[in-house]
C-alpha cells in the first residue's frame, strides 16, 4: 500500500516539532542546573529565613518575625552604609583607572601587551591570597611598603594601618584595587575596539585631538561597556567579604562591617541561621533593585 505525501502544513508542524526538540536540548541542561544551584537553594534560604533555626539544628517556623528584627538591626544598617560608602569610592576608582589602562594598552605593540599582562596579572590571583599578601604588605614590622614610603621620605616613621577604620578602609581600596582593575582594563579594551576606526579616522581628518576622540568619539559609543562594567564592580564590592575578614577582622571597633561580614557573624558565629538566612534575603533584594535599575538604564543607552 503506497504511503501519500504528508501536506505542506504537516511537514511544517513536523519541522517546529523537532526544532522545539532541539531547542529543549540545548536550554535543557542550562535550566536543570540552574534549578538545582540555584532555584533551589534559593527556595531552602527563604524557607530557613522563616524559622528560628540555629547553627546546632533544630528550629521552629516564626513566620516574618526574623524581617521585623532586622528594621530594628542597628549593626545591619551601620555595615550595609559602610558597604554603600565602600562601593560608592571603589567604583569610580576601578572605572578611571581601568578606562587608563585600556587607553594606554589598547594598541598592539609589543611593549603595550607586556603592560597589558602585567596589569592583568593580579586579577588570576584568588581574592584570600592577595588580601592576604596586602595584609602583610602594609604590616607596620615587616611590611615592604611601609619601609618604601619611608626610605622615600613620605613617612617619617612606618605607619599602623590597621589602627583606624579610615585607614583600614583605604588599605582594602588599595588592595582590590590593584587586584581588580585588569578585569575592568579588559572589558573597556573590548569595548573600544569594537568601535569602528572609521569614525575616529574621521575624526582625526576633521582636525580632532586625542583628547577631543576620547571624550566626543571613544567615550559614548563604549557607554554599554561602561554601564556593563559599573553592575559587575558595583555588585562585587556590594558582596565583599574576603578582604575584610582577612584584612581588618571587622576592626577596629567593628567599624569595618560589611553587609555580608555582618550576614557571617550572626549565621556562624552567633549561630543564628535563621536570621542570616533572613538577612541574606533582604541583601539579595537591594542588589536585584540596584541591577534592575543598571539594566534599564544600559537599555536605555542601546536603544539611543
């Protein structure tokens, strides 16, 4: 018996069929492993947000009673303003100094690659061992840069870092300054060769500075790399824990709380699990609503 031929409109459901398939295979794994790191997770922290459980087990269901302690919290609002100040001052030093660099590196001359690796380097080092190097670096004993500044004059005796929250403060900027800035350095190089050299050949025909290109030429059409760069270092330092616990331990006088320290604190050392688990969840909402607001606004910028 002969088979008829299947109908235009049959072989086009066959074919979405098998490319919804195909779709379902490439995006299947993708949405498993973010269901299990995840969504999951996500769902166990709010849960656990909603009890009373401690570190050593147990617990009972509290409802919102964790969400009320924390408007009374005085030591959450006092480290979460003290992550607010050390993101707003990290920020534009990473985005100045990494937009430099890229500049300065953009070409691809011999001597410019070394520079580009050589401030590149630091960002391969995990963020515990550099904290940790700084840590001994700025040590008032044996510390090298202690003695640098003072056989060059600066210093007229080696300096206690660690003794006062501002200078704790700008130690750690320092330090995740010099570990961060070749990621940012990278993204701005990316950004501005994808800028068509056409229009700075242009620009420099129409009788344009170097100075003049980068602020009317380089500058705007690399503004979704800039908005790209300014969520990723902003969300970092809005996280940062790492350089803190190594570097100051919270000290002096626990003026050096960061949100997350202070997340630390109550869920291991403290031992209340339950309220970390609450506290994350109200941290994990103003970074949502910060980059909720960063995305509108790189939207913005693509759509012009």
């Amino acid at each position: 018996m002969k088979t008829m031929p299947s109908s235009p409109t049959v072989r086009r459901r066959r074919a979405r069929r098998a490319r919804n398939w195909q779709g379902w295979l490439f995006v299947g794994p993708a949405l498993l492993f973010v269901g299990v790191f995840v969504l999951i997770p996500l769902g166990q922290l709010v849960a656990m947000s909603m009890t009373d459980r401690s570190l050593l087990g147990g617990g009972k269901f509290v409802g919102l009673e964790n969400y009320e302690k924390i408007w009374n919290d005085v030591g959450f609002w006092r480290a979460l303003a003290f992550t607010a100040e050390y993101t707003i001052v990290l920020t534009p030093i990473l985005m100045g100094l990494g937009y430099a660099f890229a500049l300065l590196t953009v070409d691809n001359t011999p001597l410019r690659r070394i520079t580009r690796t050589i401030v590149f380097l630091p960002v391969v080092i995990g963020l515990g061992s550099s904290s940790l190097l700084w840590f001994w670096l700025f040590d008032e004993r044996v510390g090298l840069l202690n003695k640098l500044l003072v056989d060059l004059g600066i210093l007229s005796e080696p300096m206690v870092w660690f003794i006062t929250a501002q200078r704790a403060f700008w130690a750690v900027v320092i330090s995740i300054t010099w570990k961060v800035v070749g990621f940012g350095m990278v993204l701005f190089i990316a950004g501005i060769q994808s800028i068509n050299p056409e229009i700075t050949e242009a620009a420099v025909v129409d009788g344009a500075g170097y100075w003049k290109r980068v602020w009317r030429i380089l500058l705007p059409l690399s503004r979704r790399i800039l908005l790209l760069t300014t969520l990723i270092s902003a969300i970092g330092s809005m996280l940062a824990f790492d350089q803190f616990y190594i570097m100051t331990s919270g000290g002096p006088r626990g003026q050096t709380f960061t949100a997350v320290y202070w997340i630390y604190q109550n869920s291991f050392v403290s031992f209340k699990l339950g309220y970390g688990a609450a506290l994350s969840i109200v941290l994990t909402l103003i970074i949502l609503a910060f980059s909720a607001t960063q995305i509108a606004l790189t939207a913005r910028s693509a759509g012009k």
